[in-house]
C-alpha cells in the first residue's frame, strides 16, 4: 500500500504541475507514515511541507493541488489535507484488510526488506575469557547479539556472526594452574583419605561452600583446602567449582599421572586442556540458548607466523606505519598516533620491554576482519565504553573510516522475588547462565533479555519469568499463538498430533480454504489487528538501522493484546446457540492465521520459539 500511495502522490503532482497549480520541481521523498491517531487516516504523507522550499508555496496550497488532482483509486476512500498541510489517505476496508492475505503469503518472509542491500557485516558478540563459565550479562549479550543478527538477516545484511576468543594473555596461565591445583587436591583427598574420586570431589566442594560461607574467616578449619588454593596461588586464581569439575575430568582420564611431573611439563598441559574444557562449555551454552557462531576467532591465531615468517599482528603494524601512524620512543616501545584522531594521548602497541599489550591485539584482530567484511559491530559490556574511541581511531587509520562501531549491553541485576540474589565475584560464587537457562528456561530467558533497550539496565526475576499467567510477557504472547494454532485445528478438525505431522500452514489452509473475502471484516478489533500487521515491515526495518530488536517484543505484546481482543468482541468459528456465517468465519479465520504467521516470524526474530500447543 505505501508503493500505492506513493505513485498516487507522483501522478498528481505531476497532474497538478502540467496543469499550471504547481511549479515545477521534483522530489524523492514522499514523506509516507502511519499516523499515531487514526483518525488522521491510514497514511499521511507530509511531502508538501518537505516540497515548500522548492516550490516557493505555502505546504497547505501544495497539499491542496495535491489532492484536487488526484487519480482515483478503489483502495482509497477518501484523501484531505489537514493541518499546516498533511495529506491524509483512508483506504477502503477491502484494502485495509488486504494485509491479512499479504502476510500469510508471505509466510516466514513476511516483513522482510532491503535496508541491508547485501552489506557484510560482522557482528562480534560476548567474547568472554574462556576462564570460567558465561554469566547472566554474557547471556543477555548473547540475546541481544544473535537477535540483532537475526533482524540483519531479515533486512538483507550478509551477517556473520563472530566469537572472539581471547586465549592468549597470561590469564590462561592463571586458568591453567587453577585447575592443576585442584588436581593435585583431589590426588591428596583420594591419598591421605583414602576416598574414591566422587567423595574427593564432593570434599572439595563441600570445603569451597565452607568458605563462602564464612565470610569473616572465623573457622579456617572447616575450609582447609580453598585456603591452601589461595595460599598457592594468592587471589591470581579461580575459585569457581567449575575448576573442581574440570579437575574431575584431568583425574578420571589420566589418575594421578600429572601429580610427580615438574610444574613446567604439567601447566602448559592443563593450560590447553582447561581452556579447550572451558570453550566446549561456553559453546554447548552458546548452543543452548539458540546462539550459534559463524566463526569461532582465537586471538593466539593473531601471533601465529605464517610461511614468509610474520605474523597478523606484524602485518597490521606493517599497514599503520606505512600510513604513517606508528612511531617509536627512545625505549624501544611501540606507540600508535591516537592523538591525529581526536584522542587524548597516543596508544602503546609494543612495551619497552618488548611485550605486547591488549591493544595490539585488538589492531590486529579488527585489520583482520575487514579483510573479511565489510562494516563491522562490536558489542562489549558498558564498562567498555571508555574503549570505544582508541578502537575506532585505528580502524579509521587502517582505512576504514565509519565502517566501524560499537553497540553496548548493559549489566542485568538479577532478583528473585523482588530481592537482589547474593553474588560475589571474589568468592566465585556468580549465577552462571547455565543455571538461569536451567531455572527460567531458554524461551523466557532470551525474551526478557531482548526486552529493553540495551541502553538499559534489566531487571530480571527469576520466579517473575517462570510464571505462567497473562502477567508474564513472554508468556501472554506465546499463548496468543497456542491459542490460535487451537482455533485452527478445530476448523481444520485435525487433532494436535496430526497437526504436528501436517504443519500448522497445511492445517490453516484446510481449514480457510483457497478463497475467502476479506471485505467481511468491518469490526473495529478487526481493523486494528490490520493495522498492527502492516506496521511490523517498517517496525523491522528500524530494528536494523537504530540496532534495537528489543522493539520486537513491544510489537508482539501489542499484537496478542489486539488479537484477544479481536477473539472476544468477534466470534470465528460457530458454537451452540452462536452461529456464525460460514464466509464471514473463514475470513476470520484467515485473519487468525495471519496474525499466527506474523507472531511466530517476530518471535524466531529474537530467538523465541513459537508453541502450538501449551
């Protein structure tokens, strides 16, 4: 209907024009919106205000040419001008409701769009040390990262999506020795108390709790083991009783072959093991929660010297002092001219004493991906933002000016019953996403996190999300869909099982049929659920320019509301003592299908599966 409008528009401009009532000019923008308030009509279109200027006439005089020489059109009942010089159109029931069949041909394509025009974009997103297990702000970057991929898809952006690993500072040595430590804990437990493995490990996880628990250190002798951890390896560790676990696995696969090797043989072994331990998890949790990786990128790769014996790092040195950013100081370290982009004080590449910072590998790692790509996302935690501007400042220097940017997440305060849950990130003792995946479940997790804006902090109750009732969000719209597949079977009069071998289309069209007349639908929850329809196209345009899927969720909450209160002022299939007229009933039928369609395409837009049946 827009495209419509818009050459209605063209045509009588051009009319007006030949006809001596407008000045010649042109103009690409028709200014097309849907007005807030209904009845300022269907569309408005403000291109006599954007026309004045050109046209040296007042925008009310522009709109009023506009109008008198407009074509007619059986879509359009009416057109006024309002205002300073809106161009008001309503359209005909028969065209307001047209969207109904528009959306349940488009099936799984509906509200997809061109915005992307087939730019490759890599978007990086979560990117956690793989030292310890993803926590509740890794999940909702998780959600809120594939989500927005998933709106790029949508609007034709070749996406790939990219996990940094960042397994080369020394924080993988402080991992690596964590782990050997409690090995060599369990060895001692299973040695001097004669235990089997499972007892050792239950031991050690009953001292770690002990001393959790003793927040004053009043009884280290319920907690000698954390406390020998610490004393090894001071607070330079990980305490989490994920590093037990994997220390279960190092002694179930190799006993105590590790405990006489010299620590020199022993931690560049668990320094590899622990790490590849750690990443299978991080990506079974990825894979969870529906997060699926294109790619899988490892810093170490970064440092790694190819056959002509440079490495990407050297490589990317080699671009910036060719463009004329890098220089030396007497010391010998390595710096990159920040300050010819605006930046307070220039950035150190290389130390004096010749070791690399985290920054170098950050040159590195973003020179590589516009090898790749085109543009190129990341998204990093709030407290990141200080970081923004000396990433940015060499990608500009490489070459790549505005082809860079940064999305930020913000934190998610976790309650349980409207009361802040107990962390510690010094005692080790954070709720991984694990658990909240495991308690709240994948579906109402991933809903609430795509919720707001990620601008904005979440606040995420655990009992809230598990409830069951029309005061849960993500319920209340998942039950809008089950509702509808219901209604749908029952006109097909296929059961759940055979509608699950069939799939819900087939089972809609056998129960609509190949014709119905959408002009039959004259109810106002009728016209509203036709108009929040046709919204959702330009809704999912503007996720993917302003990076904002959390509007999603708004979208679907908006539709399940309109749809309930479509299915009880409108009755579509015939009960006792409520007839209904069989067309009328297939129109509305086609109607619920449509709004099924268009919720299950919104919801897998964020991750969030669409039920038949609950």
């Amino acid at each position: 209907m827009p495209e419509t409008i818009e050459e209605l528009v063209k045509q009588a401009i051009a009319a007006a024009q030949s006809a001596g009532a407008l000045p010649e000019f042109e103009i690409e923008d028709y200014g097309l919106e849907r007005p807030a308030d209904t009845s300022n009509g269907d569309w408005s279109s403000t291109v006599a205000m954007r026309s004045a200027r050109l046209a040296r006439m007042a925008p009310a005089k522009i709109a009023k040419a506009i109008v008198d020489n407009m074509p007619p059109d059986p879509a359009i009942t009416r057109v006024e001008v309002a205002g300073p010089g809106f161009i008001n159109f309503y359209l005909s029931a028969s065209a307001h409701n047209e969207v109904f069949r528009t959306v349940r041909e488009a099936g799984s394509d509906w509200g997809k769009s061109n915005v992307g025009d087939g730019l490759k974009v890599n978007y990086e997103f979560i990117s956690a040390n793989p030292t310890g297990p993803l926590h509740v702000g890794h999940g909702r970057w998780a959600a809120l990262g594939d989500s927005m991929c998933n709106v790029f898809e949508h609007t034709n952006h070749k996406v790939t999506r990219e996990y940094y690993i960042n397994d080369h500072g020394s924080q993988m040595d402080v991992f690596g020795r964590s782990v050997a430590m409690r090995y060599l804990q369990l060895d001692q437990a299973i040695k001097a108390e004669g235990f089997g493995l499972e007892d050792a490990v239950r031991l050690l996880l009953q001292d770690r709790e002990s001393y959790v628990d003793d927040e004053q250190d009043e009884h280290p002798e319920l907690h000698p083991y954390m406390d020998a951890f610490n004393e090894v390896l001071g607070g330079n560790s990980y305490g989490g009783d994920y590093i037990i676990q994997i220390a279960r696995e190092f002694y179930e696969a190799d006993g105590d072959k590790w405990v006489s090797a010299e620590p020199e043989e022993r931690d560049p072994e668990f320094r590899e093991r622990a790490y590849q331990a750690m990443l299978r998890r991080i990506k079974a949790t990825c894979h969870t929660v529906r997060c699926d990786f294109d790619l899988w990128f490892s810093e170490r790769s970064l440092y790694r010297k190819d056959t002509d014996g440079t490495s990407q790092v050297d490589r990317a040195f080699r671009r910036l002092d060719e463009m004329g950013y890098l220089y030396k100081t007497d010391d010998g370290a390595l710096w990159f001219k920040s300050t010819a982009f605006g930046d307070d004080k220039d950035r150190v590449l290389v130390k004096s004493n010749g070791e690399y910072t985290y920054f170098a590998s950050d040159v590195a790692y973003h020179w590589n991906k516009f090898q790749r790509d085109e543009y190129s996302i990341d998204l990093w935690g709030a407290d990141h933002h200080g970081y923004i501007a000396r990433v940015t400042n060499v990608c500009d220097a490489l070459g790549y000016p505005g082809k860079f940017e940064v999305d930020l997440g913000q934190f998610v305060n976790l309650l349980r019953d409207g009361e802040p849950v107990r962390m510690s990130k010094r005692k080790g003792t954070m709720v991984s996403f694990d658990e909240l995946i495991a308690e709240a479940g994948v579906d109402a997790t991933r809903y609430t996190l795509i919720s707001r804006s990620s601008n904005q902090t979440i606040d995420f109750d655990i009992e809230a999300v598990k409830q069951k009732d029309n005061a849960n969000p993500v319920y209340y719209v998942q039950y809008a869909h089950a509702r509808i597949c219901s209604i749908l079977r029952k006109a097909a009069g296929v059961g759940e099982d055979e509608a699950v071998e069939m799939g819900m289309d087939e089972v809609a069209k056998r129960a609509i049929g190949p014709a119905y007349d959408l002009s039959l639908l004259t109810d106002a929850t009728e016209a509203s659920l036709a108009r929040k329809l046709s919204e959702f196209p330009e809704l999912v345009a503007g996720c993917a320019r302003d990076r904002a899927p959390f509007r999603i969720t708004h979208f679907c909450e908006e539709l399940a509301a309109a749809f309930h209160g479509f299915y009880a002022s409108c009755q579509v299939l015939p009960s006792e003592g409520r007839p209904v007229d069989a067309e009328l009933s297939r129109a509305r039928l086609a109607a619920c299908d449509a709004v099924r369609v268009n919720l299950e395409v919104a919801l897998r837009l964020i991750g969030v599966s669409a039920p038949d049946v609950m």
